[in-house]
C-alpha cells in the first residue's frame, strides 16, 4: 500500500489473516514471520521485532516457516540452517507457489552468502550471523519500505473488538470506556496481545514485563493475570481474551 497512512486503522484483509486468529483490526502493525530454529536468537529476534510495533509470527523449522509463510505475512526472517526443510527450500517452495512476501535471509556461513545471491532464490537481503538485533529490525523496515509496505515504527494502537490497547495513551479501553489498569498490568496485556494465539510461558512473561533481574516467582505473573481478568471480564463484561495453559503460561485471543 504505498503512501497508505498506517496510523489510520486498517482492517487486516482476509486473505492475508490466518483463520485462528479471527478478524481484528491493527495501527501500524504489519505481521512478520520469523523462521529460525535456535530458540534464544528467536526469541531476541520476537523481542526486538514487537518492541518496534511489529506483530511476530514464530517458525522453529522449515514446515512451520511454510505454513504461516502461506498463511500471508508482510516479510520473512528466514534462517538458512533450519531443520525439515532448509530456508533454501522454504524460499524456492514459497516463491513457485506465488507467494511474493520479502524474504530477509539469516545465514551462518560465507558459502551460504553465495547460494543466496547466485541462485537469486527471490530473497530480498540477507545478514550474516551474528548480527546484532538492531540491525535486522533496522533491515526489516528498509525492505518494507522499498516493497511499498512502509511501517512507522513506535507507539500504536491494537483493536481487538471491543477491546483497544492504546500505547500512547497507555490506556486499555473497553467499548470505549478506559480500564484502570496498573503499569504492569497494561505491560501483561500488551506482551500477550503482541502475539494473539500464541501461548507465552510464565518465564517469558517475567523476563518481558519484569525484566531479566526480577528476581520473584512465577506466581507474581498468575497474580497479575488474575487482575487483568477481573478488570476486563468482570467489571468491563469483556469475554475471556487471557487463557491459561495448564502447567506452563498464558495466551491472548480476541475477546
Ligand atoms: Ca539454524
């Protein structure tokens, strides 16, 4: 959409929405798949990438990356070395089937920096690892820019429904109307709808909303949780958007 003013809110079109998250409405958010199998590059990768305002997609290896690769997403991360199939193959399989998404590949090796460039598989610009989180963020928005998917960065506002998630305003409303909600409570909230459908584990809501040095316990995040639920669900009339995963954390799906 070049020119589109992304701070409008836009309706995410249907074809390029998967179908377990439902249809929601989203400022300035452009999903962007993330396909790498080391789960600590992953996750700074998720970090960095949401943190910017982008809405994250996560592969472990090349059938997941396939997948939400065909499900639609505004650009790829693509690692090379990924178990299954190989990013070669993702990209080659993804770019024959029609899919047009900007590929930024991640590679380790020199003799991989070749492949990516003589075999011209359709990506778009590749870094070597390693590489400094920043960077591929930095990588990321140019790419979109010049695809014409031009992404403003920073504060946005994510529509669920009736459920907005202001971040300029830090205010969580509800048909409208602001729900009180403390710092961490709103940082909870946010962590989780940053990724809809996506189960976060206790750990990875501690180290997002607390920081690396809290150093209380999981039942801080229960706690809070239960907060949250009690603000939205029963004083707001808001159905269920925060769920529990038995014996390991939380996720968001539309209320
Ligand atoms: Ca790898």
């Amino acid at each position: 959409m070049p020119g589109a003013n992304l701070r409008r809110t836009r309706t995410v079109p249907a074809g390029r929405n998967p179908p377990s998250l439902g249809t929601y409405d989203v400022m300035a958010s452009l999903r962007v798949l993330v396909a790498e199998d080391d789960p600590a590059i992953r996750e700074l990768l998720v970090h960095h990438l949401s943190r910017d305002g982008f809405i994250t997609v996560e592969a472990p290896d090349g059938n997941a990356a396939l997948r939400h690769g065909r499900d639609g997403v505004a650009l790829i991360v693509l690692d090379v070395g990924l178990p299954g199939v190989d990013g070669f193959d993702v990209a080659r399989t993804l770019r024959r089937e029609g899919h047009s998404a900007p590929i930024l590949m991640l590679t380790a090796r020199a003799d991989e920096i070749d492949r990516i460039v003589g075999l011209e598989l359709g990506a778009d610009d590749y870094v070597v690892k390693p590489f400094s989180p920043r960077e591929i963020v930095a990588r990321v928005r140019a790419i979109l820019r010049r695809s014409g998917q031009p992404h403003e960065p920073g504060p946005q506002l994510l529509r669920f429904g009736r459920l907005e998630i202001d971040d300029r305003a830090r205010e969580v409303r509800v048909d409208g109307n602001s729900v009180g909600l403390k710092p961490r409570e709103f940082a909870l909230l946010r962590a989780l709808a940053d990724r809809p459908g996506l189960a976060l584990s206790r750990d990875a809501l501690l180290e997002r909303v607390w920081g690396y040095d809290f150093d209380g316990d999981q039942r801080t995040v229960d706690v809070h949780v239960r907060r949250l639920r009690m603000k939205l669900e029963e004083q707001s009339g808001l159905p269920a958007c925060v769920h529990t995963i038995h014996g390991f954390g939380y996720k968001f799906t539309q209320p």
